[in-house]
C-alpha cells in the first residue's frame, strides 16, 4: 500500500469496498449474460450443423464434427460458469465482510 491509501480516511475506505463490491456484482451479471448466449449459440450453431449433415446425406463419420463444436461450447460454458463462482466466493469472503451496510454508504 502507498502512503496516500494509509491516509485515507476510514470513510472513503468504505466506498471503495462498496464501489468495488458493486462492479464485481456487475461483472458478475455480465459473465451469466454471455453464458446464456453462449448456450442459445451453442444449441442453434449444432442443430444446424445436424440440420446440414442429415439433408445432404453425407457420410456418417461427419456426426462427430458437431459433437467436438459441443464439447467446445461447453468448455466455454463452464468457463464462465467458474468465472462467476469465482468472483461470487471473493464477494463474500473477502468484500463483504469489509463493507458496511448499504444504509451508511452513500451511493
């Protein structure tokens, strides 16, 4: 820490953790918003690609193609999904303990 943060008062401290808590908490809805496009995307993207494969009548050996683009779109999804437990389990075990109540912030 510089000296500039040991001289801030006790107030401001605590609007940093709360400002801090608030964009973790933002950060957070944004991860779970572009997870659930991922899964439309996902669902969309191999349904056509199943789609494509069963109208031209290819060689089945091609099936495997959208299978190995769904294990990818899942690993994106749980990426994210740890993203946000992530970010969750540091809110409250290390953010929220420091901050006080929202009736003494001024937002």
């Amino acid at each position: 820490m510089t000296s500039e943060h040991k001289k801030q008062p006790t107030g401001d401290l605590s609007k940093l953790a709360w400002d801090t808590i608030v964009e973790l908490r933002k950060e957070i809805l944004e991860s779970q918003k572009i997870r659930a496009q991922l899964i439309g995307v996902k669902v969309t993207f191999v349904n056509a690609v199943f789609g494509v494969i069963a109208a031209q009548q290819v060689n089945p050996s091609t099936l495997a193609a959208p299978a190995f683009a769904a294990i990818f779109f899942d690993f994106l999804i749980v990426s994210y999904s740890f993203s946000i437990k992530r970010i969750g389990y540091y809110v409250g075990a290390y953010r929220e303990d420091d901050t006080p109540p929202c009736g003494s912030c001024s937002r």
